[in-house]
C-alpha cells in the first residue's frame, strides 16, 4: 500500500536558524518558508536526491507543533510521510483494519498541494504517520 518515503519531517523552533544549518553547514538546498495557516504550521522543504526533509515552526500558539515543542523545546523529529497512489482507498483499508486516522478522516490539501491524512501514532510504533496522494 505505502509507496515512497516523501519526506521526514522536523519541528524546529527557530526556522531560520534551522535553514541556515541545513543551507550553509549542510549545503543542502532549502526552499522559501511557506506558512500554511489551516495546519498552523509555517514550512520549508530540504531538498536531497532521494527524498526531503520538512521543516516545521509553529504558526500561532494554537499549532500541533506549539504542543510538540512545548515538550521537546530542542524540537525534533515529528512525523514522515510515506506516498500512497490512492488516498481515499488506502484510508479505507487502515479503517477496516482498526488503526486511527486523525481528524474527521477526510484528506485535506498538504504542503505540496496534495490531499493527505494523518495516522494515529500509537497504532504506529509511537510514530506520527503522514500518507500523501502521490
């Protein structure tokens, strides 16, 4: 069911100072922060040759990632996301087999403009699982 590994993502308390270590201690390229207020997060992707790392500040104190620092200030690893060829199947299989989908279980428009859902990280090893239409 689960393609690709998209992205690994990070929540970072300082976007800036976290671009400048991935840009110019790393030499990785780092887009343009996006702020996406429906997730109450404010992003930029690392671009490397097999997948990206997501860069993640808190947009508002309302923000999962506000809650997520809140108890690692340091931040750190806070979700990866794994590409699906169809979401709304993928989510009907999860259901049927009784693990959790955050929300309202309705896909709603990611960071790269594609419907995604969130899985329940304790049906997951503790893990915060993103599925994205690839």
């Amino acid at each position: 069911m689960i393609g690709s590994l998209n992205h690994v993502a990070i929540a970072v308390p300082d976007l800036e100072s976290a671009c400048r270590l991935y840009r110019d201690i790393l030499g990785a390229v780092v887009s343009a922060p996006v702020a996406m207020p429906a997730h109450g997060v404010t992003t930029v992707f690392v671009d490397l040759p097999n997948t990206k790392i997501e860069l993640l500040q808190a947009l508002g104190e309302d923000s999962p990632i506000a809650g997520f620092l809140a108890r690692r200030p340091e931040g750190g690893i806070h979700h990866v996301c794994y590409e699906v060829d169809d979401i709304i199947a993928a989510r009907d299989r999860l259901l049927a087999a009784g693990t959790r989908v955050l929300g309202d279980g309705e896909p709603r428009l990611g960071a790269h403009g594609k419907p995604v859902l969130f899985l329940h990280p304790k049906d997951f090893c503790g893990t915060l699982i993103e599925l994205e239409q690839a």
